[in-house]
C-alpha cells in the first residue's frame, strides 16, 4: 500500500487560512442567529454550510424545525446568502486594496484550496 504524499506546506498554509475564514464567517453568522433567536435552526442547517456531512433534505429540516416545505426552502437560501456575504466580507479584511474583482479572486482561490484536499 502506498502512502499518500505529503501536502506541500504552502498548501497547508493556504488551507488552514481558508479554513480560518469559514470558521470566522461561520462564528458571526451563527452569534446573529443567535440574537434573532434562531440558534437551533442555524444549528440544524450549519452542516450544510461547512460541508462538515451532507445536511439535511429540506424536507427533513422543515420537519425538524416545525416549518413549512417552502418556508425551509426560504431559511436555507438566506442563510446560505448571509454566510456567502460574510465569507465575502471576512476576504475583503484580508485583501489588499479590497476591491470587488481581488475579493472575487480570493473567494475562488478559497474555494479552490477547500476542494483540493
């Protein structure tokens, strides 16, 4: 059985920061949850964000969270929304000049380094 190779250390540099980002923007998006009252349903819906396990069907949320199929479908969306603005809004602390095209560039290059395990 061969071993796996050794990740270069810039990778587990870029990744470990990756991975800082999505922690922080999952901290904030979840402190708001939080002060609206709705932790247990960032709870239930947060695997789906992180890609920790495959979340939950909408159907199986809604039923757990006593919501209706369509209200589900809406709490999913806006939450995925303000945690993808937030990941954003994290990048643009981190970018030089922080401008739109270099915060988009970084927002792949995250994304990039997150699937490349």
């Amino acid at each position: 059985m061969a071993t796996p190779p050794n990740p270069a250390p810039d990778h587990v540099f870029d990744r470990q920061g990756a991975l800082t980002v999505l922690d922080r923007a999952l901290t904030v998006v979840g402190g708001e949850m939080q002060r609206l009252g709705k932790r247990s349903h960032f709870e239930a819906m947060r695997p789906g964000l992180s890609g920790e396990v495959p979340g939950a069907s909408q159907s199986e949320l809604a039923a757990r969270l006593g919501l209706s199929p369509g209200a589900a479908k809406v709490a999913i969306h806006r939450l995925r929304q303000r945690f993808r603005d937030q990941v954003m809004a994290e990048i643009a602390q981190t970018v030089v000049g922080g401008g739109a095209a270099e915060v988009r560039e970084e927002l792949n290059y995250l994304i990039t380094v997150i699937s490349n395990q």
